[in-house]
C-alpha cells in the first residue's frame, strides 16, 4: 500500500522535496570538540556516537548541549564517574556514508556504540535491508576496531512530526521511517550485544515542535535533551550487556 501511494503521489511528493530543499533554513553543526569527558573519580564508561547531522549536534550552538555532551553527562552522573565519549558524525550522512566515515576515523577505545542514523536512508529512498546491513557492518567495526560490547541504535526519528515537512510528503516520510524501524526491530530480535531505543514522546505529535530547532528538522537542545535521558535510561538498564563489573 505504501509503495502504491508513493507513487500515485511522485509528481507531488517530488515538488514538495525540491522546494523543501530550496527553502530549508541550514543550520550549523554544534561547536566544540569531537571528544571529550565528563564527570569525575574513576573511568566508568567509554562512549562512541556514530551518525548523521542530528549526531552532529545541528540545531545546537555546541557539543554540550547536543546529543553527545548530554548523553555523557547523564551516564557520567548516573554512574558516578568519568565517562570518555568520542564523536563521528557529519550533516547528510546515511548509513553507508557514517560506515565509510567510521573505517577512515581514527578511533578510541569504547565499551558502547549509539548510532543516530536513518534520516538520510528514508531521505534518498535507500533500501531497508541495505540500510541493515551497513548498521551491522558499523557495529561489527566497532566491536573489532574498539572493543565496543554494546551498540545501541537510535530509531529513526518520527518524521511526520517534522514542522518542516509538508503533507503528502511529512506523511510519506514518516511512514518511510516507521517501517524501517519496524524492520531493525526484527532485525535485532535475540541479540544481546545489540538494541533499539525509540525516541522519547516529546518528540512525537503536537509536542515534537517544542524541541525541535528553527529549522523545523533537527532537534533543539530541548530535544537533545530529552533524547540523551532516554537514551542513558536504556544503556543503565542494559548495563549487565557493556560492563564486565554489572
């Protein structure tokens, strides 16, 4: 059903794209440094993020109020130690650009890997299943070249709550993204060194334009903030998964 309104829709669903790309306010990537710590005491946890401008930080003015920054001070706090986080993400990346990114990257060691990717696979109408496996290529990278025993994976996020997205086209995308969550849920059934964190609720429905950025796409550091709790929420609970002392 999908696949038949998508193309019953091509001539309106192609305009609205182009005109959204032309009239998109662009917003820089967060400042500051692509690795860093946070807390103090004892090394507790080594962080790496993989992903795309959303990973990047766009929409906040930098690290600390982004995605990474938050996310390592709230696994910091928790834990009750220094948490080392590394960052390798770039506005317009997709999947198989952040698994290029990740194998040119000089990288650190680390006990987890969070990926913040899926906008630009549902973006250029990529294939779920080549999307998978780049997702597995990136985690088995990961593991290998870090040491990484965990990756969890960030849903795609809910694109028909894109202020910036016009219907059909918010419509469309939104359940372009859902799907592909759908499949990498089913992908990851059974896996214990892997999993899928869905966005917290205040990034759907009415409330999703309150953390979002002015450029109606990206979150603001509203959202990244909501995201990161949520996101260290899952990783505490799936503590037994990175760490050799749980």
């Amino acid at each position: 059903m999908l696949g038949a309104a998508r193309l019953l829709l091509a001539p309106v669903l192609l305009w609205q794209g182009r005109q959204v790309r032309r009239r998109a306010l662009k917003l820089p990537e967060a400042a500051g440094a692509r690795a860093g710590q946070a807390g103090q005491g004892a090394l507790a946890l080594r962080l790496l993020i993989v992903g795309d401008s959303s990973g990047a930080g766009v929409g906040a003015p930098t690290q600390d109020l982004a995605l990474a920054g938050r996310l390592a001070a709230h696994l910091a706090e928790a834990l009750g130690g220094r948490v080392h986080w590394q960052l390798v993400a770039c506005t317009g990346h997709d999947s198989a650009d952040a698994r290029r990114h990740l194998a040119e990257a000089p990288l650190e060691p680390a006990d987890v890997l969070v990926t913040a990717l899926g906008v630009n696979d549902v973006v250029g109408q990529r294939r779920a299943s080549h999307c998978l496996q780049d997702l597995d290529a990136i985690h088995a990278m990961a593991a290998e070249r870090c040491g990484v025993r965990y990756s969890l994976h960030s849903a795609v996020p809910p694109m028909h709550a894109f202020p910036l997205l016009p219907q059909p086209l918010r419509w469309m995308l939104g359940a372009q993204s859902q799907r592909l969550n759908r499949r990498l849920a089913r992908h990851l059934i059974g896996r214990r060194d892997r999993g899928l964190q869905a966005l917290p609720a205040h990034l759907h429905g009415a409330a999703a334009a309150q953390h979002m950025a002015e450029d109606g796409f990206h979150p603001g550091p509203a959202g990244y903030e909501v995201w990161a709790q949520a996101l260290c929420q899952r990783l505490l609970r799936e503590r037994r998964a990175w760490s050799p002392e749980a």
